[in-house]
DNA sequence: CAGTATCCTGCACGATACTG
DNA sequence: CAGTATCGTGCAGGATACTG
C-alpha cells in the first residue's frame, strides 16, 4: 500500500505529543488512577481506599493522594467529629478526568475480550 | 457536603479498574504512546522515528516497538527494494486507541493552559 | 540504514515496623 | 484510624560502542 512514507506534518506531530506527555506526567504511578477511579465511586477514607484498591500498601497510598492533592486532583477534609474522620474526595478538575477514564476503560475492556478469545 | 461516605459499590469499583490496568499494561513504558502517536500521523522508518520522537535512543525505540509488535499494535514491513526499507505502521488495532490518545491529549491541553495560568 | 550488545544507575515501589 | 520512618531491591531506562 503505503510503500513509500506519507507526507507528514512533524510539527503537527510533535505539538500532538506535548499535552499528552503532560497527562502522562500527572497520572504516572501505579495506582494514580485507581485512586482517582475508586474516589468517582464516592468520598473514601484512607483505610476504606486501602482496602478497595488490591495490593497496594499504606506507604504508596499516602504517597500517591498527596501527589494527587498537590495537583488538586483530590481533596483531603478533616471532620472534627468524635473520632475525627478524614475523607478524600474528587475535585472538579480530578472530574475532568472521566473522559480518560471511560475511553480507557472501553479500550481495555475489547482489549481484555480479545486477550481471551486468543488465549483458548 | 457528603460528610458520611456514600454507598457504594465496591464490586463494580473493582471491574471498572481491571480493564483499565489491562489497557495501561500495554501502553506502560516511556515511549510507547508517542510510538504510536507518531505512526497515526503516518508510516515510518526506524530513523525518522527517532528524530521525530525527542530524546529516545535506538535501544528503546526498538524495544518498544518489539512489544507493541508482539501485541499487534503495530505492524513492520520489509520492502525489498534497494536499498532495503523498513517500514513501521499501525495495525487496525493499533488504530483503536485513537479515542484514548484523543482524550489524553484533550485533557493535557487544558491541563497545561491551567498549569500556565497558575506559574505567572 | 536498522538495529544489538553491554554496562550502569536511579528511583519507584515493596516490606516491615512504628506513632499519635 | 490515618498515616510515617527506614531499609532494601528490581528493573526500566540511559550511555556508549558496535554490526551486517
């Protein structure tokens, strides 16, 4: 077909790359947007995350919501309730987020089918 | 606002997450992304890989592009022309992902006028 | 041109123990 | 409960030299 290489744009290609090597950069780690997706399922506590997200261990999950907050991905509120509670939340701008997610998701779920369907 | 955590369901928290660490498994590593980013604007040799992707080195750009090969993601062609050329493209499949680099790149663009706004 | 082969290093992440 | 402190390690990725 395309023997010989298209006319191409690398300006265009390059500009394509920046946003999302800076996407990239904020979702880097291994449990980012498992945080992120276990919080758009409703306000969690720290044990509560810890539980739901297996395997990963007290040490990276303050490490990877204190990331997130720097980036006001996630916010962190201290009720002073009797015992005090302390609850992490989604932002807004972490919100934005579900676009990624979703399409992430639909990509992995025909990818997971088609992982399957090899496999047998 | 929700002071007491919302119900929940942590099962479909669960099955929202797998597909997704599915879909980063392929795409994890530095350069894979921009790989197949760079093949979306157009098939390319090994060279032209490397100039237009800034900062990668030959070692990793053909690590990368054995596994997102083995994962049929992307394509590689010998024409036996003379001299020899070697072409890389995006398979169909590798081509589904064009929603999710969409997104990211969406969602990088605004993330970065943010991040500008913010540093003045 | 289209890669390999070797060697090296940081640091992302894990394990475990501890604290107010 | 909601974390921190310490220590250890694999391996992703870089630098450099080489090959058919």
């Amino acid at each position: 077909m395309a023997m010989l290489t298209q006319k191409h744009n690398k300006s265009e290609c390059k500009s394509q790359m920046l946003p999302v090597r800076d996407a990239l950069d904020i979702l880097s780690g291994k449990w980012k947007l498992h945080i992120i997706i276990a919080l758009s399922f409703g306000n969690r506590r720290f044990k509560e995350m810890q539980k739901e997200i297996e395997g990963i261990t007290a040490r990276m999950l303050s490490k990877e919501l204190k990331e997130l907050e720097m980036n006001e991905m996630i916010k962190r509120t201290v009720y002073d309730s009797q015992p005090v509670i302390i609850e992490y939340s989604l932002t807004q701008y972490g919100q934005s987020l579900n676009k990624v997610i979703e399409e992430l998701h639909n990509w992995g779920t025909q990818h997971r089918r088609r992982i399957m369907r090899k496999s047998k």
